[in-house]
C-alpha cells in the first residue's frame, strides 16, 4: 500500500510538470523567434541563463544557454560583458527586444557555488542522523542520533 | 533565490531556539529535517535547470508550495511510521521557510507563485535582489555564534 502510495504520488508530480509545460504563461526568446508576428509587443518573461555577450554603443548581444541569442537594445551603462543578467524587455518583430528594466546579476556564480557547502552538510547531517533499514524498507533514526 | 547558507543559517535561527525549554530524542533529527526542507525546492529544481535550462518548464512546480507539498507526502512515506508524521510536518515547514525567505527578494520578470496550480498570481515583497543576500551571510554567521554561546551556556546553567 505505502509503495502504491508513493508511485500516486510520483504521477502527480509528473502530472504537474507536464501541466507546467501545457499552462505556463512565459514566453521565452525562442517563443518570439519561432512567430515573430504573434509576439510582436510582447513582453518576454523568461530567459536561460541569460549572460551578456558583446557589447555595443545601443545594447548587447544576449547569449543563452540552449536558447537563442538576440540583440538588446538597452543602456549600456553599468553592463559587463559574460555576466548574468535579468530583464524586463519587449520583443519587436523585427527580431530583437528593448529592455524596459535590467539588473546585472555580478555575484550569481558566487551564489551558485557557495550554495553547495549546505548542500553537502545537511547532506552529511541527514547520514549521520538517520539509517535506511534494509528489512523494514524505512528510513529510521540511528540508535546513536 | 537566496543561496542556500542563507537558507540553512536563517532555518537554524528560528528552528534552535525551540529547543530552548526541552528536547526530546526527536527534535535535533527534526531539525535536521527542517533544513533539508528549506533547501528541497532548489536541490530539486535548480541543478536540472543550470545544468540543461529547457528543465525549468518540468521542474518548476517542484518550486511551490504545492509541489512541495506533494514531494513531503512522498519523502514522509518512506519513513518508519513513528516519525512519519513529525518528519512531514518538519519537510513541509521547511520547504514553506524556504518560499517565504524567497518571497523577500526582488524579480523583475516573474514572482513567486505560492497558488500554483490553481493560479498564476505572484507573490512577494522584492526588498532585496538575490546577490545582495550573499553579503549578509556574515551576519547568519555571526547570529548563529551568538545563539550558540547562549544556547550552550543555559545548558550549562540549568543542566
């Protein structure tokens, strides 16, 4: 019963990605792209892992990850180039997006990795702590924790 | 999101002074749990999502209130059935830290959607970016030394 329990559960969570995938109300950079006409003056909500590529007197070149790349026309004040960046930006037709509002993300990758070390000692925490036992199938409290 | 040290540090600082008066055999290992609550919805989503960002649209709902709920159900039953009970109630509010402390920080494309799936609407407070957080870890580090020292000397004190 508790295996058949947790299999339910498992489907819903899959379930919720998959609705995820139908519902969500983002459009991304390659939404745009795929039907410029559609999109036209629309704002684009979602980005991956957006970093700015080269920088030019009226924008830069916005590179992502298992996206597309598109031009940005924006201030180019306080921009460096290979850091993250979070927009607000409005696509046009023509093939690029003018940003409305932008913020430089200096310290992501700092955040990235210093957000392992907890990883690894409530990890560490949890082993120490509890024991999966092999007879009962359940994860149990250590008889020293 | 804020990093996880802030997440972890800060779950220290509210969970800890509840051992204040006693502490049962249960309540360092349901600590232990509130911590792994409060860094679940991004060890489950944000590594898929840095490593292969098309993710994001999968994994997302495991970064709500909902998913989660859903996930704490699940990690619940695989415990012995004694502590099922108290390990959801520790994962779960754990996980709810987490969406809270996440609500604090700035967005400037989406917020947080604590109704998801039955709405879209976004919540949140945007007081701080993210990178922004990273500089007070200082602070969690130095507030978690304090409650230590006091913490360790009523111990001492009353035994």
């Amino acid at each position: 019963m508790r295996w058949i329990l947790i299999l339910l559960l498992f489907i819903t969570v899959c379930g919720l990605g998959y609705y995820n995938t139908r519902t969500s109300p983002w459009i991304s950079v390659a939404d745009c792209l795929e039907d410029p006409e559609a999109y036209d003056g629309k704002l684009v909500t979602r980005y991956r892992e957006p970093l700015i590529g080269e920088i030019f007197a009226d924008g830069f070149q916005l590179i992502q990850k298992n996206a597309p790349s598109i031009r940005v026309y924006a201030d180019t004040t306080g921009l460096i180039s290979g850091k993250f960046v979070g927009m607000r930006a409005v696509f046009h037709k023509q093939g690029y997006i003018e940003v409305r509002s932008l913020h430089v993300a200096k310290r992501r990758r700092y955040k990235i990795w210093i957000s392992v070390l907890p990883v690894f000692l409530v990890g560490f925490l949890c082993l120490k702590t509890f024991r999966w036992n092999q007879k009962t199938h359940c994860v149990e409290l250590r008889t020293n924790a | 999101m804020p990093d996880l040290v802030t997440h972890v540090a800060l779950s220290h600082l509210v969970s800890r002074p509840f051992e204040w008066r006693h502490q049962k055999k249960t309540t360092v290992p349901m600590r232990i749990l509130f911590y792994l609550g409060t860094i679940l919805p991004d060890i489950l989503t944000r590594p898929w999502y840095i490593i292969y960002p098309p993710t994001m649209e999968w994994t997302y709902p495991l970064h709500t209130p909902f998913g989660m709920l859903i996930i704490c159900l699940m990690l619940m039953l695989f415990f012995k059935s004694d502590l099922r009970k108290k390990a959801f109630l520790a994962l779960y509010s754990g996980s709810l830290f987490h969406f809270f402390l996440d609500g604090l920080q700035t967005h400037l494309t989406y917020t947080e959607h604590w109704l998801y799936p039955f709405s879209w609407r976004g919540f949140g407070l945007h007081i701080m970016w993210a990178e922004d957080i990273l500089l007070l870890i200082p602070v969690w580090l130095f507030l978690i030394v304090v409650l230590e020292i006091i913490m360790r000397g009523r111990k001492r004190i009353h035994g």
